[in-house]
C-alpha cells in the first residue's frame, strides 16, 4: 500500500499543483460530453478524408483544403473544451496541435519549408523538417537524436539551400519554361555545375565545417549523399541521384560535390525514373547531406524482414571496405540469412568471392583494388557483430513500424555505425504458399455473408486466430487472421504480421479502424458473433469490396490471384501521392496505451495522436473527479439504496439516474436509472456471488490485518465513511468499501461506443501480502478474460477497457458486480497458488461457490 498513490499518481499522469478552484462536478461532467462530442466529429472526419485519399475516389485539392478546414475546426473545438476541462494544465496541446498544423498548412498550401535555413546540423533536426532535410536526412537524424543509435555526424545543405541556388543562377526558371529534352538537361546540368553559389550558403557551410572540426580534427572526410524530397519515402530512388564519397573537408570541396549531387537530379536516367512515377521533375527539390566518412573495414545491407521468404527472418549482405561495392553491385558479396529473435541464428552463411574491395582514396574520392586473398574467401562478419546487426535492425524497424532496407559500417575498431534506413518495399506474399483441401470453387461453404461494417476492403487468407487477452498479441503468427470480440488499438502492435482483422463490436471511425486503413488491412467490424463462427486455427478467406462482406470455408485461391491481378495503381501517381501524403500527418496513431511514460503531449506527432490524448486525459478526469465527488457526498443530496445485500450504497444524481429519489429517503433496485448502476447492482445481487457468513481468519491473517488498519486509513482516505456513486443516466462512479477491501469503478455507457469506458480498480485485502497478491492475479486473469488492459503492483489492480457497445458495457459491468461480490472474502481461502487458477474457471463458468 505504501507505493499506491505514487502508482496512481503515474497512471492518471496529473500534475500535482492545480492553481484553479475546482471546478463543480456538473461543470466537469458537461465538459466532458463536449470534448467527446467534438472528437466524435474530428475522427468521422479523419474516416471520410482516409476513405476519399485511399485510391477509389476521384478529389482535388479543392477538397483537402475544404475537409482539413471542417476538421481544424473540429479539433479546436476539443482543444477548447478540453484546456476548460483540464483549467489549463496541459498548454503544451496547442502547442503540439499548431506544430503538426504548420506541417499539414505547409503541403495543402505548397508553401516553402518553414525554417528557411540553408544548413542544418544533424543533431538540430526534428521529425517536422523532412521538407527540408529530405527523405534520406530525416529517418537517419530521427535514429540519431531520439534511439541514440550511432550514425555518422553530419548536416544538410536543405532544400531552401537549392531553392536559393537555382534562384540565384536563373535556373527555376529554365526549367518551368522549357521542355526537359536530352539536350536541354545536358545543359541544366553544366549551368548546375558552373553555377554561382549564394554567399550566405557558403558562409553556412564553412561554419559547420568548423564545427565538424572541432570534435573530429583536421584531416577528415565527408560523404556527400543527396536526400531528395520524397527519397526513401512510397519510392527509393535508389541509384538515381549522385553520391560524392571522400570529399575533403573544406568548404571548396563541398562545394563542388554539391553541385554534382544537384545536377543529377536531372540526368537522363533520373528524370526517366522521375516521369515514371508521374512525378514533374520541375518541382522535386534536392537536399544533401554531409557526412563525416566512415573508414568502414566492413560495410554492407541488411533487410530486416526477409522480403522473399520466412518473414521470421531479415537478410544481410556484407563485404570487406566500403559498402559502394555492394550497393552497386561490383562485387560478390557475402549473404547471410538470420532467423529473428532473442537469440538471433544465422541460418545461412554463404561467403562471396569478394573479388573487389572499394577503400577510400589518400586525398579525395575513392578506389577499386583487389580483395586481398587471406581474407577474399573469409566471411566478413563474426557471430557477435551478426547479433549486434540483427538487434540493431529489430530497434529500426521498431521505430518506424515497418521493414526497413539499412546501410551499415564497421571501422576498424568494430563499432557499427548506420548510414541509411530507409522503408522496404514488401511484396505481399503471405499467402503465395496457402494450399489445402478446401481450395473449393466460390459456390461453396460461407461461414458470414454481409453481417458487420467494412472498415478497409480488400482480400484476405489465412488461420483464424481468436485475441481474447492483449498479452496474446506477444506472439503473433505471420499471416492469420486476428478475431477479436473487441477492437483496440493495442493491435497495432501486429498489425504488420495480420492478414485481415474481424471483430464482434466496434465503429469504423474507432481509433483501430483508423490504424486499419493506415495499414490497409483488410477489416471488418461489429459482426456480432465472429468469435463464435469461426473457429481458432480454421482456413478462412475474407472478401471485403464495397460495403458486402463474404468470408469463406477454406483458402480459395481464385479469390487470392483476383486481388493481386485487381491492385489499385492510383497510389503510384505522384500527384495522387502527393494530395495524399497529407494523412502522414493526419490518420497514423503513435499514443496507443495511456498507461505507458512515452503517453505525453510531447509524442503527439499527428491530429490523431492530439485527439486520442485528449480523449484520454479527459476520461482520466472524469475519473478523478468523480472519486473527488464521491468523497465530498455531504455536499450532495445523497440517497440510501435499499437492496437485499447489504452495500451501505449512497446515490448522488447527477441526472436521470434514479426516479422519484426525491420523495423518499431510500431508493431500491427498480428505481435506478442510471444504465451503468444498475449492471452493477444486478451483477453484485446475482444468486449466489454475495456470502453473508463470515470466513474463518488464521491468526497470521488476523495479527497482518491489524497491523495494517493505520496504513489501510491513512492512504485511501477516499474510501473512508459511507459507500458512494455518483451517477446519471450514462456514467457511474463507484467507491466501495468493504472491510479491507476497496473498489472502483468509474464508467461512461452510451448508445455511442467509441465513447465508452470501464475504469476498475482494486486495493487491499485483510491478509498477509502472498494472499493479496493471489487474489489480484485471480482478478486479474479474470478481468483479461473480458478484454481490460491490465496493471498491478503488489495488492493494487488498475484495469481499463475502451470502445466498447453499450450491450457490451452493460454485459461486462454485469460481471465486475459479480466479481466485487465474489472476491470480498476470497483473499483467505487462497493457500497456495495453484487454487487461484481454479476459483477463476469457477467463476467464468459461473459457479460461485467457495
């Protein structure tokens, strides 16, 4: 108990000092409703702009401009209610809201990057400056600055840099005028090279040079890589543009390298690339970064999910000196294929001829001698550098949430160093191998036809797995198809690995169905009985096009070739990418479990992100709020609830939830109103779950009892005196005190379920602190059972669950009234570990006795 209101403290994430008066409960309560109302509204939003920018639909920029209007507006909204609710203790939203908005503003409007600086040093970069810094620059920067991941120091001349440069030189000009024929280009690139630098970019780049100096010395060298806008975003550009290796570290040299990087923006080869992908090679802009070089005694690439096979696996090249040699294809290099995991195993280690090596050059550039035979047969890379790859590559793709293609160094002191990351593409192969008895012409067997809501279509194959637990997630099979009662946002941590996602409840304007079309997974919502159809490990396919909905017996591959033939190519249009490349900033959700430190408003990196914290912090208010409302019940008109347990249960309406409570002194059972009170009730009277006879106490039991009424008083002073819910016809807040034991729940049970929640907690207990513990692993495996996000410490228990029906709601309420009556006396009949596990299944089965 001594470390409850620290943990609670962490939990809710309250600031201590409240410099306010406190607002009344109704005031609080209404507040509330706004910011759900407001969100409500943003997401439908955030739904209808995913659907329009998903390829099916024909929009122009008339259309952003006029949705991200309606939902800037919405999220305002929110922002307002919620600082009114929160009396102004989280200013940083705003702040956190106008950074993301400046970006979204930025790239409806065209306009030019923000900070218009034409240097930027590594270690000043920020995940909002990728139009400034480029597609190469920024994850590379990220892993810097944020996974302190080693990488070379570095800066980058931006975008701005090259907006000036070709100002400067007539050069913007040139090229919005005239068609880009061979000849032309020809000529763009040696006014690009013979072209007159502005004085404040080369005054910029002397002074980061300096900097570079001061940590490393004289004598280095830098690598000059482009970083295009876009490169290594939908499209690499691999291969396309220049990369100056070796380049001395004087401001002439950078120079010059500069400019051979601009001008192979347009060469032959690149704009070809560039119009193949519908690009207008009049408006991509060129960064470039300079890096210190890494005199690499081994480089090479790794694929951190194999894109060809197992995906439990990642692929690994690797030669002796510089990695150009792979890259380019010049040498035979050594392949390894790793199996993924705590301990990572090469499966395949296959040494390359290596026939040619690429070592830096004594005063600039580089060369291509021959490997030297004592080592020309050897594999490059030892057991422990193969972990530390592997590990490395796990931590990447992590970060960015998907496979990732990354360049890596070894110096000659063995310390690793990344010098690219960026997204893999993955062919979507899951089920190329799916074969079976069941491959049966569409005619047959249909297991649900057009019974939920399609959240993504598409089409799917795979093995049923039903998620009943979120600890189940942990180890996801690749390629199956998760079945859940409930939708949560927890599934993003798989929603990698999923074929198709289908759930009994849930809205398709959820936060999970947002994280659904992000990843295009094919899902399909509020079925009703899907847990109960299909059956776990079962061959299903899932047919998702245009709100019908089929899901089939069997794998059928007529269906699986179909999709492949049928893929939509509008994506790879540039202009389309381009309008839609505004959702990166909108739709992707990165807070997903508020119970975790990294839930701030500092992680808010989308109008999703701002939205789910808020609707967060606002429940963890209401809650809050709603305890103090409990403890203060002397300021209400509180009403004694006359039922046939004894609860000592006071009720303070808050609105609508009890009927004619102002003509008696007691209330019963048939005059509330309240939803979420009465499935409380009803679980706790439910035959059989309250025990009215005592329960014999061991004397260890009864002496720890004893010892601990001061720390128990003391710390839950809350729960001191009479029983209290505050309630109105929707929400429930229930402080309970029974014995040792201490119980709450604070609920919102609406028509709506994306605004649903059940917050329980449980503290407590009259025996020694194994027996506690004991019962918070029963409640604990129970409550799991019934879909809550669990913590506990110790003889504490905190669990929530979110987005859910109001017949859910009321279902599960239900059951923890059960549970509350159930366990009041449990705590001493648990001995040894062994019987917690059986008075759960007694419990779930529905028998209560003890």
């Amino acid at each position: 108990m001594k470390d409850l209101t620290g943990l609670l403290k962490s939990v809710l994430k309250f600031p201590l000092k409240r410099s306010a008066a406190p607002l009344p409960f109704d005031a609080v309560f209404g507040l509330f409703k706004e910011v759900l109302n407001s969100n409500n509204r943003s997401l439908e939003i955030i739904t209808d702009m995913g659907d329009k920018l998903g390829g099916d639909y024909i929009f122009d920029i008339n259309y952003i401009k006029g949705a991200y209007s309606e939902l800037t507006s919405s999220v305002g909204s929110s922002i307002k209610s919620f600082n009114a609710l929160m009396q102004n203790r989280y200013p940083g939203i705003h702040d956190a809201f106008s950074r993301i908005d400046n970006q979204l503003r930025a790239l409806i409007d065209e306009a030019p990057a923000p900070s218009g600086k034409l240097v930027i040093p590594y270690e000043d970069i920020t995940p909002d400056m990728e139009r400034e810094v480029g597609g190469k620059n920024a994850p590379l920067a990220d892993l810097k600055n944020h996974l302190r991941i080693n990488t070379p120091d570095a800066f980058v001349i931006t975008t701005a840099a090259f907006d000036e440069f070709m100002k400067i030189n007539g050069l913007d000009k040139r090229l919005k005028n005239g068609p880009l024929t061979e000849s032309s280009l020809a000529e763009l690139q040696r006014l690009i090279i013979n072209g007159e630098m502005p004085q404040s970019l080369v005054s910029d780049i002397d002074s980061a040079i300096i900097n570079l100096t001061e940590k490393h010395g004289k004598g280095f060298a830098l690598a000059v890589r482009s970083s295009a806008e876009e490169e290594d975003s939908d499209f690499s550009f691999a291969g396309q543009f220049e990369t100056v290796l070796n380049v001395t570290a004087d401001t002439n040299s950078v120079l010059e390298a500069y400019k051979k990087v601009v001008a192979s923006l347009y060469s032959q080869r690149a704009i070809a690339y560039q119009r193949q992908l519908g690009y207008d090679p009049a408006h991509l802009k060129m960064a470039v970064g300079c890096m210190v070089m890494i005199d690499a005694a081994v480089s090479g690439v790794m694929y951190s999910t194999n894109p060809y096979g197992d995906r439990d696996t990642l692929l690994l090249n690797a030669s002796w000196g510089l990695g150009e040699a792979i890259v380019e294809g010049r040498t035979d290099a050594d392949f390894y294929i790793v199996r993924k995991g705590v301990t990572p195993e090469a499966v395949i280690s296959k040494a390359g001829k290596k026939d040619v090596m690429i070592i830096n050059a004594g005063d600039n550039g580089t060369n291509e001698i021959s490997t030297p035979d004592e080592i020309r047969g050897r594999l490059c890379l030892t057991a422990g550098q193969i972990v530390e790859l592997v590990n490395l590559a796990g931590t990447i793709e992590k970060h960015f949430s998907r496979p990732q293609d990354i360049e890596w160094a070894i110096s000659g002191n063995g310390r690793i160093s990344i010098l690219q990351s960026r997204p893999l593409k993955m062919e979507d192969n899951v089920h190329d191998n799916l074969t079976g008895p069941n491959q049966t012409a569409l005619s047959g067997h249909t297991l649900i036809k057009n019974n939920g809501i399609a959240v993504q279509k598409g089409i799917a194959a795979g093995k049923v797995l039903i998620i009943k637990k979120m600890d189940e997630l942990e180890n996801f099979p690749k390629g199956s198809i998760l079945v859940s009662k409930h939708d949560s946002s927890n599934f993003v941590r798989v929603m990698p690995y999923v074929s198709a996602i289908i759930t009994d409840t849930g809205a398709p304007t959820s936060h999970m169905a947002s994280v659904c079309r992000e990843f295009r997974v094919p899902t399909i919502v509020n079925t009703g009985n899907a847990t109960q159809i299909l059956e776990e490990g079962r061959e299903v396919t899932i047919s998702i096009d245009d709100g019908l909905i089929t899901i089939y017996d069997g794998i059928r591959s007529e269906l699986m070739r179909q999709n492949k033939i049928n893929s939509p190519k509008m994506e790879n249009i540039h202009e389309f990418r381009k309008k839609r490349y505004v959702l990166r900033y909108i739709s992707p959700l990165n807070l997903v479990d508020p119970l975790l430190d990294e839930f701030t408003v500092e992680g808010c990196k989308t109008i999703h992100d701002v939205l789910r914290f808020i609707h967060e912090k606002s429940v963890a208010e209401l809650i809050e709020k709603g305890r103090e409302c409990a403890s203060r019940s002397g300021d209400h008109t509180a009403v004694k609830l006359d039922l046939p347990i004894p609860t000592g249960i006071l009720v303070v309406d808050t609105g609508s939830a009890l009927n004619n409570a102002d003509k008696t002194e007691k209330i019963t059972f048939e005059q509330i109103q309240s939803v979420p009170l009465k499935a409380v009730i009803r679980g706790m009277m439910h035959p059989g779950v309250w025990r009215s006879e005592a329960v014999s106490l061991k004397a260890g039991d009864f002496l720890s009892s004893m010892m601990r009424m001061n720390d128990i008083v003391a710390e839950s002073g809350e729960f001191v005196g009479s029983n209290i819910a505050v309630a109105s016809h929707e929400y429930l807040h229930l402080s309970l005190r029974f014995g040792y034991h201490f119980n709450m729940i604070d609920c919102y049970c609406s028509e709506n379920a994306r605004n649903n929640h059940i917050y329980f907690r449980f503290a407590g207990g009259a025996t020694d602190i194994t027996k506690r513990s004991r019962r918070i692993e029963l409640i604990a495996s129970i409550l799991k059972e019934y879909g809550f996000n669990i913590r506990t410490q110790g003889d504490l228990i905190i669990a929530r669950l979110s987005n859910i029906s109001q017949e859910e709601t009321e279902n599960i309420l239900d059951r923890a009234g059960r549970l509350i009556a159930y366990t009041r006396q449990l705590d001493a009949m648990l001995h040894d570990d062994g019987i917690v596990e059986k008075y759960a299944k007694r419990f779930l089965e529905g028998k209560y006795e003890l």
